[in-house]
C-alpha cells in the first residue's frame, strides 16, 4: 500500500504538474531540463573514468597480496539440471585456493537434487543444500538458507548457468579489501550472443550497463549488484540482516540496502562472467518484466530511507537519483505528449506545442544511441561503421522491450495486487539446440549412408547383372 500510495502522489502530481503549467509556460522546458541534468552527469561520470584511468595508469593500484579471505560460493538451482554439473565444473577450475562451493536445489521438479548430491559425494569443495518443496519460495529465501552454513568471510553468487575464466576470484577479491566496500560486480556477458538478434540486442544492452556501471564506479556513485558474478562481504550482508525474501530482485535490493547502510559497492570490469542469453521474446519480456517490477518498488519501498539516511554518501544519493531519472522520464514524456494532442486537437494549444514534444522524444532516443554505440566501441571494441548499426538495432529493442514495460509496471502498481511471479528464466536451451543439430547431423548422415548403401547394392546388382548377361552372350 505504501508503494501505491507514493506511486499515485507522483503520477497525479506529475499530471497536474503539466496540465495546469501548460497553460501558462511550455512545460516541455522541464522534461528538457532533466534531460539535460542526465546529460550533464553522464559526461561529467564519463570524463571521472577517463581521469582514473589516467591516473591509474601512472600510479597503478597496489594489490595486497596476503589479502585472500575464504569465499562461500552459492549457487541457487531450481529446475537446472541440464546445466548445474557443467556450471560447478568450470568453477572448481577457479585458481583461488580458499573458497566452497554450497550448491542449493530450490523445490526442483526435475533430478536436480539428484545431480548435486552426486557432485557433493564427487568434489570435496562441494556441499549439497536441498530445500524442501514447502520451503519459502525465491533466489533471497535460498541465499538466506545457504548463508546459515556458509563458512566464507564473503559470500561470491552465481547463477545456475555461469561460466568464469580460472582467474575469475583472483581477480575479483582484492578490489573487496577496503573497509567501506561491502560488495564487488563482476562485468556480465551473453555467452550465446551471437544465435540470434535477440541474444545479441541483450548482450548490447549488458554493454551499455558495463558502461554506466563503470561511470558510476568512477565517482564511487551507487553501483548496484547484478545477481550473477557479485561478491559480498560477511560484514556486509550481517549488517543489512540478510537478504530480502520479499523481493523480487534479490541483488537490486541488496544493492539499495548497501548503500543505505553507507556501504560502497564497486564495480570490476575485468573480471567477467558469462551466462546464458533468452533466445525468444516471451520469455526476455517476463523476465525483465520482474527486473523492472523489482526495481521501481524497492525505489518506493527504501525512498524515505534514501532521502534520510545519514550514512549513505552524497555522491551514491546524488547517482542514485540521476538513475531514478531514467524510469520517470517514460511516464512524464507520454503524459507530455497526450496532454497536449488532447489540447491541440481541442484547439487549445497551436500544433508546434506538440512538436516540441516529439523533437524532445527524438533527442532522447539519439542520446541513447550515442550511449549505445560509445559503449560498443569503448568496451566491445567494435569498428565505427558495425557499432552504429548494432547501436541502432540496440536502442529499438530498447524502445520495444523497457518503454512499454516502465508504464505497464507502474499501471501494475497501481492498480493490480502484488504477487512473487519470479518468472523463472529457463537454462539450458544452447546446450539443449546444440543436442538437437547435432542429433539431426547424425539422423541424416544415418540416412544418407543407408541411402548410399542401397545405391551401391542396387548398381552392384544391376552390374552383376550385365556382367553375367555378357558372359552368356
């Protein structure tokens, strides 16, 4: 109810913000100044990175090799039986010496269970954590269980489908080791990036996240968790009492809760882990639709806490509310833009008022465009004339897939009753098509060489044939 009540203050007060003011000043001057507010803090985050790594580069960071804290590795699985033994694999390969790995079956329906006890009786590292089928249901609720015999001095998260390179941990762990950084995000990359435009668009979209969150790093602003690839000190996650159950986005949650606390998060873009993108729409919208869904109310949830805190840092309050920036703007400019069709079409208001509006609207797009293709040439290293064209496909799947799931949220909200729908990503479907090629590459060489084998009887035959029919003769 608190969610919604503050929600609706903002709408109708944004609402009447820009019905009445439009009578009296072009309010399209306000959607204009928050743009620029955005614009201006991405350059001046953008020239903060550009000044560490200079910096950087003369006077490289020192890296206290005696720091090696033991890290609990934890590894949520609900349904993930294709995937979980290849994922523990890869991650036993790690070259950091003190860390487990706590492998947690969550209700499964399908022989996960089975698998992980089977890796637990296989691997000294591994210990096996099956939940009962009536236990709480969620990635928090899971964490919270695995944390109760987590033996790490920080606690590493992986989804069911990560994959690492060995120096993952190594380099990982020393960007942990001051006093105020609770938490560390590793950069996330679509593994299967290039099956498919869609595969691609999100592993493009992972890029310009790669970009905000190392601006965001660069001014020590409220970098946020990830799910996957994350790294969190004890300390840290005792502080907060854990994680939240009640939320739909454990690691976004997390993150606010952090900061709140006074806690800096720190972003490692050389450290990289690799997971599985969705290949088909359906799914990319419901899973995104909790990522939206989770992120918008734990802005509701924790906004007094924001504004009041006493610990959190001015800078990680001044980026947080940048940030907040990004999903307001969607609702403002679509009320801006049907208040005034409304009026223009009552002839209220002259048609170059609507015009403003939609010159605003393409200048935002073309700015996220720019983003985009800065992000793919910085971090993607992407030549310019592949980077426009990516860019270019990047901010329509954006346009498409967040623009109409920020004012569906926000209806959502309002109006329709909370649920935990975690909308479960399903793992697996590389490994399972490539199963599927390689099977049918086996079925029609099978068929060829039964082809070929009745071929080559049938000419045999017909030659002996001949060959007797001449010998009579």
């Amino acid at each position: 109810m608190k969610e919604r009540i503050l929600l609706f203050t903002i709408v109708f007060g944004l609402g009447i913000f820009i019905y009445i003011f439009q009578s009296y000043f072009n309010t399209v001057w306000g959607l204009a100044l928050l743009c620029t507010f955005m614009f201006i803090y991405a350059f001046f985050t953008s020239l903060s990175y550009k000044f560490k790594k200079r910096k950087l580069a003369k006077y490289p960071q020192i890296i206290n090799e005696d720091y090696k804290p033991f890290v609990s590795v934890m590894i949520p699985a609900h349904n993930e039986e294709g995937v979980i033994e290849n994922t523990v694999k890869n991650i036993l390969e790690m070259d950091y010496e003190k860390f487990e790995i706590i492998v947690i079956d969550d209700r499964s329906t399908d022989n996960t269970a089975s698998v992980i006890k089977d890796l637990e009786k296989r691997y000294e590292k591994v210990t096996a954590l099956i939940r009962p089928h009536d236990a709480f249901p969620g990635k928090s609720a899971v964490l919270n269980d695995a944390f109760k015999i987590a033996k790490g001095d920080a606690v590493l998260v992986f989804d069911a489908d990560a994959t690492v390179e060995p120096d993952f941990l190594s380099i990982l762990v020393p960007n942990l080791e001051p006093k105020d950084v609770g938490a560390v995000q590793a950069r996330k990359i679509i593994r299967n990036k290039n099956q498919n435009l869609l595969t691609r668009c999100q592993n493009n979209e992972y890029t310009l996240d790669t970009h905000f969150q190392v601006s965001r790093d660069s001014v020590k602003g409220a970098v946020e968790l990830r799910g996957n690839g994350e790294l969190i000190k004890r300390e840290a996650i005792t502080d907060i009492g854990g994680w939240n159950n009640n939320t739909l986005v454990d690691d976004l949650d997390m993150s606010t809760r952090l900061h709140i606390k006074g806690w800096d998060i720190r972003f490692c873009i050389d450290a990289v882990v690799y997971e599985e993108g969705i290949a088909y729409i359906r799914p990319l919208y419901r899973q995104r639709r909790r990522w939206l869904e989770g992120t918008i109310r734990r802005y509701l949830e924790y906004f007094g806490d924001v504004l009041f805190s006493k610990k959190m840092s001015l800078r990680a309050s001044l980026d947080m509310t940048a940030y907040i920036s990004e999903f307001i703007m969607p609702g403002w400019l679509l009320m801006e833009i049907l208040i005034r069709g409304f009026k223009v079409l009552a002839k209220q208001a002259p048609p170059h008022m609507l015009y403003s509006s939609i010159f605003i609207s393409c200048i935002i797009g073309l700015a996220f465009f720019y983003a985009s293709r800065y992000a793919l040439r910085r971090y993607d290293y992407m030549p310019r004339l592949d980077a426009t064209f990516e860019a270019l496909q990047t901010s329509v799947y954006l346009f498409i897939v967040w623009f109409p799931l920020v004012l569906y949220i926000c209806f959502k909200i309002l109006f329709m009753k909370k649920d935990m729908n975690w909308g479960k990503t399903a793992h697996g479907l590389v490994l399972e098509e490539e199963a599927s090629i390689k099977a049918f590459i086996k079925k029609e060489l099978e068929k060829t060489k039964k082809y070929t084998l009745e071929k080559t009887e049938q000419y045999t035959g017909k030659l002996k044939q001949i060959l007797v029919e001449k010998g009579e003769k």
